[in-house]
C-alpha cells in the first residue's frame, strides 16, 4: 500500500520537471532588462520567480509558455489569478517579474 504514494509522488515530480522544462532559463539579458523596472532584480530572484510559477500556478492548470502572453496581459493575469489562488504578495512579485521579463519579445496576438 505505501508504494502508491511514493509512486503518485515519484510520477509528479518527473511532471512538474517536464513542465519547468519548457519555460525559457533566466540570461544575463534578461537580469538586465528586469532591472529597468524592478531594480532590486538579480538572477537569483528571477530564478525563485520561475520555481514559484511552476510549482503554484502548475498547481490548478497546465503552464502557459511565458512567450504566449505580452507583458500587460500577464500582469493582469496573475494580478487576478493570485487573488483566487490565494499566492503570497511576495511570491506574486516574483512570478510576475519571471514571466513579464521572458514575454517581453512576444508578439501582439
């Protein structure tokens, strides 16, 4: 019986993996660009931002490739979606500066 936990447990590990997979990595480009509008960004910030993205909002749905939304939409986005996911301010912030920084080349749609 308790192999079914650690299997469940084992299989949601590989998924989130495969999730945090698909998004961009943070570059020294994107520190630079993050640092225009936030800063007290750093990499390290941008990479707790990615981590917090994967693991909370992977929570209720599948990850959305940051890319796939211009920066004004995600800001609006998580704005709203923090509030019903209940994400912490702080946890709000950095999710926000991850994903407003990788999506700063996305097209209008």
């Amino acid at each position: 019986m308790r192999q079914i936990p650690c299997t469940i447990a084992v299989l949601l590990a590989v998924a989130l993996a495969g999730c945090a997979a698909a998004l961009p990595p943070v570059l020294a480009a994107d520190i630079a660009y993050a640092q225009q509008q936030w800063p007290e960004s750093t990499a390290e910030t941008l990479q707790q931002g990615r981590q917090r993205y994967v693991v909370r909002c992977s929570n209720c749905h599948a990850l959305i490739v940051p890319s796939a939304h211009q920066p004004g939409r995600w800001r609006k986005e998580i704005n709203e979606m923090s509030k019903r996911a209940h994400v912490l301010p702080l946890e709000r912030d950095l999710i926000l500066q991850y994903l407003v920084t990788q999506s700063r080349d996305a097209t209008k749609p």
